[in-house]
C-alpha cells in the first residue's frame, strides 16, 4: 500500500517535527517507492508568509499519471527520472487543475492507485501545501471563481500558458494574444506583474509569432476579472462575435501586408502612431553604422525607441504606403504594437525533446512559424492573433508610423477627371498629355526604353523650373493623382548637405522609389551671383 510522509523542516535544513503517523526511520529504510509522493513544509523562523514547500514524487505510476496530463507545460519540469521534486507554488499543477481533476476521475486515465494517489496530491496542495499563499488562494478559489474576482497576487493563476488573452494594447483596438508564460508568480505589491505573451506579425517575408510583454499595475482587495487590462478571452461579455470580427480583420491584414509592389498605397483617414520622420542615415545624419545596428526580433538593423515609448498619436488623412520590410530597412526598425516593443528576451527550447513534443508545440504555435503569403489557407486563429496594425509610411508627413488595419481603404478608383482636367492649367495641352502619358507608361511591359549602355535609360525625369507660383509641385501632385501613383516628396533636407552621405542618400530615396513605384518629387532651390574678378 502506499503511504504519504510530511517532514517540516526549518529554513536552514533542520527537522522541526517528524511525521505524525511513521517512524522517521521508516523514511531512510524503505524501498524507492515505499511512498507515493512526500511534503517537505520549509518554515521560517519567524513564521511569516514566505514559508514555503515542496514535494518529492516517488511513484512511478503517478509521476505517468501526471506527465500525461501536463504533457504541455514547458519547462522540462516533468521530464526525467524519479524521484523528482516539485516546488510551491506548484505553477503547473495549479495552472493545469482542472486537467489533473478530471484524470483522477478518468478510469481510462490510470489505475486506481494512481488515480488515488493524485487525489490525495491535489488535497495536500489545496488544503495543506505549508505556502501561505497558495493556501489562501485555494480557500477563495470557489468563491471568487463563481463571482469572477481575482486578487493581484493571483493574477498568474488565470493566465496558463498557451491560453487566448483579450486587451487593447494599440489604440484602444481588440486584441487577442497568446500567454507564453508570467516573469514570477506572487507579484509583490511595489513591483508589477508581468505577462509574456505573442502575437502573429509579418516582418516583410514572413509571417512570425512577435514576443511580447504586459504590465499589470498593483491593486487592492478582489477585482473583476474583466476590469484587468488584460484578460482570458473565456470572461468577454461576447466572445465568439468578438473571434469572428478579430478573424475577419486578420484577413484584411494578411491582404495588406502581402499586398505586391505597385499595390502598397492606400487611403487612410483617422489617428495613428508617429514613429520616425525621414530615414534611417538620410538628413545629413552623422550616425556611423555601428550606432544603427540593434538587431530586432526579426533580424533587421534597428534603433530603439527613445525612452522605450512611441512619440505621439495623431490624426491623418491622406495617403500611405503598407511597406514592412521598408519599414524595417529605412524607419525605425522594431515592430512594435503600440508603446510594445519585441521581448527580447524570449527564448524557446530547441531540444529534440520539445521539439518532439506536439502537445507543447500546439500551446506555442510552433507550427505558425513561416508561414508564407502563397494562398495555402490558414486555420482561423491565425487570423485571430494578428494585430490591429500595420507598418508603413504616410507620404504627406513624411512619418514612420503604426497605421489601423480597419482604417486602411483602396484608393478610388475613378479617374479624378476633375483635378486632372480642370485642377492644372499648362500653356500646351500636348506638353499636359505628354506628362501624363510618360508617367502611366512608363516601366509597363513593352514600353522600356534600352540603351546601348547595359542598365541605362530605364529611368524617366521630368525637369519643372520657373520661379515660386508658376504650378511645378501642382503639377507633380495632380499626375500623380491622376495616375494612381504615390507622390514622393524629398527635398534637401532629406538628401543632406554634406557631401560625403548625399550620394549614400539618393541610392536610398531612389532605391525606396523604386519599391513603391512612385513618382518622386525633389524639391531643387538654385541660386546665381555675379562674382568680380
């Protein structure tokens, strides 16, 4: 028969008491498995709340019981030989409760000694673990579930990994995130408890899980599970409309981020997320490369934040470009959600024994990883991680930005007959029509112009001089309109002055250009002066 043993025993390693019902020499003369499992209470001297235990499986049989319901915790915890120690606040056991009830009521689980034995486990651990904590916890654990409350110090309890997390991390948009793990259970009241979490991104070839980590601030008493900023996805008041609005918006975002050069610009029209104005070593900026490299979570050269927060929100209305991996090449190079910026310190066991572990991958979503923009169909969580916002760049400001997915439209497509027609008066309707017919052919199949230099006259410039007032940027804006092109505006500021990093500047701006398909517009100010001899 087995047979269960508590030792107390001091901080400092002394005996307090032996146990209650065996011969302390019984503990050192039976055989391996002569006990199923033994509590060790760790006590302090001055009895205060940071007692703790711990617990030592000798059971064969239980230690398969347990492993098979918590084949998913992460960890290596339930992986090895026996006997194997399990500490308070017993995180896996408390996360996975519900799964090790329902195994010990399962007679397909195990046999009934290791059903039996699991059960007494799970009493010790819920009525008599020696941690203070967990025991208060467990003694409101029925009343503040049925009433959905939780305490701060039971945050971590909600939030098992691998669980759904709703919150608005960007711009008060819904968001569904993926619990990785919490940086320690128990928080203390001056310290914030932190969650690690994922979400599904696109970092300009392929889609990717996007570590990230929330706050929770410190609070008093009980407070309603659906008040925290983030919550499990089970307490919304609607989830499953909830899912499939977020799924219809993944949809939309994996449209724009795979969206084809020529076909990156769109509408926009309410507040977004200013980031970064110019460009990464253009205007004239004297950073060597050294200072730009801080390899992001996707592997691009970046530069963080100042002070770790985004600038500002602000309301545009205008066009833009949807272009990550410019974003990441020119910008400001982290992909961030709002004021979140990639955990960096995210690590995933690559052993072979998680890496063969389908249970531990399915909780990750090890198997979201690469996924490409091919057209092969998503399952529809996919779509339900994707975050309310795209990276990319609004041309009028000259901004970096976060943009809302729900707040991106194609542009029209009418003819703007008006602006075109009526809008820009030139002296020569042929010299208007040339204008316009050099821009909307140029680069089509058919109509490249070869030169007998290899790689020359694939370019087309348009030279407008004339003094202020005469229509030079009007005319620019109105063909681009016209054409449905975007209308890239540099000028010198954005090239530089000095003379060493203006050629470097120009392959930018004009390498960038030619991503977008644009018309670039550069803003030349020449000056003349008599000199005396």
């Amino acid at each position: 028969m087995t047979r269960i043993v508590i030792n107390k025993i001091n901080s400092d390693g002394v005996r307090k008491d032996s146990p209650p019902n065996e011969p302390l020499e019984k503990k050192s003369s039976g055989k391996k498995e002569d006990y199923a499992f033994k509590l060790r209470k760790i006590i302090t001297d001055d009895l205060s709340d940071v007692n703790s235990s711990e617990i030592e499986i000798e059971s064969s049989a239980l230690w398969e019981l347990m492993k098979t319901s918590l084949v998913s915790y992460p960890y290596h915890i339930f992986h090895g030989n026996l006997p194997k120690t399990l500490y308070s606040p017993y995180e896996a056991i408390v996360l996975k409760w519900d799964n090790l009830v329902r195994a010990t009521e399962d007679p397909n689980a195990g046999d009934e000694q290791a059903r039996s034995d699991l059960k007494e486990l799970l009493s010790v651990v819920e009525t008599g673990s020696g941690d203070p904590k967990l025991e208060t916890y467990f003694r409101k654990r029925t009343s503040i579930k049925e009433q959905n409350l939780i305490t701060y110090e039971a945050l971590w309890t909600l939030f098992p990994p691998g669980g759904l997390i709703y919150g608005k991390v960007f711009q008060g948009q819904d968001q569904v995130l993926i619990v990785e793990d919490n940086t320690s259970p128990w928080p203390y009241r001056d310290n914030h408890f932190q969650l690690l979490c994922w979400t599904y991104d696109w970092d300009g070839s392929q889609f990717k899980r996007l570590p990230l980590r929330l706050d929770f601030e410190p609070y008093d008493n009980e407070k309603p599970i659906n008040s925290l900023p983030y919550y499990p996805l089970e307490y919304h008041e609607d989830p499953e409309a909830l899912k499939t609005r977020l799924i219809e918006r993944g949809m939309k975002y994996r449209k724009l981020c795979t969206a084809r050069p020529g076909s990156q610009m769109f509408e926009y029209a309410g507040q977004t997320v200013f980031l970064k104005k110019g460009f990464s070593g253009v205007q004239g900026n004297e950073e060597s490369d050294s200072d730009l490299i801080s390899q992001d979570v996707y592997g691009f050269s970046s530069k963080p934040y100042p002070g770790g927060h985004v600038t500002k929100s602000v309301q545009v209305t205008g066009r833009v470009m949807v272009d990550f991996q410019s974003y990441f090449r020119y910008g400001l190079g982290v992909a961030s959600v709002g004021d979140l910026v990639p955990n960096e310190g995210h690590t995933e066991c690559q052993c072979p024994t998680c890496l063969h572990n389908p249970a531990l991958r399915t909780i990750f979503r090890s198997n979201f990883d690469g996924a490409n923009c091919d057209g092969k169909q998503w399952v529809p969580e996919q779509y339900l991680i994707c975050p309310p916002r795209v990276l990319g760049y609004i041309l009028r400001e000259k901004q970096w930005a976060q943009l809302q997915v729900d707040l991106l439209i194609d542009v029209a497509p009418k003819d703007h007959n008006d602006t075109w027609s009526s809008g820009l008066k030139l002296a020569s309707k042929s010299t208007k029509q040339m204008i316009l017919d050099l821009v909307t052919g140029h680069g089509q199949r058919g109509l490249e112009v070869n030169d007998i230099v290899e790689r020359k006259g694939k370019g087309l410039v348009i030279l407008l001089y004339g003094p202020p007032g005469v229509g030079k940027t009007s005319t620019a804006e109105t063909v681009a309109i016209k054409a449905r092109k975007p209308l890239f505006a540099i000028s010198v500021a954005d090239v530089g002055t000095t003379a060493k990093h203006v050629e470097a500047n120009l392959a930018r701006i004009f390498a960038l250009a030619t991503t977008w398909q644009a018309i670039l517009l550069m803003s030349v100010i020449l000056f003349s002066a008599r000199v005396r001899y």
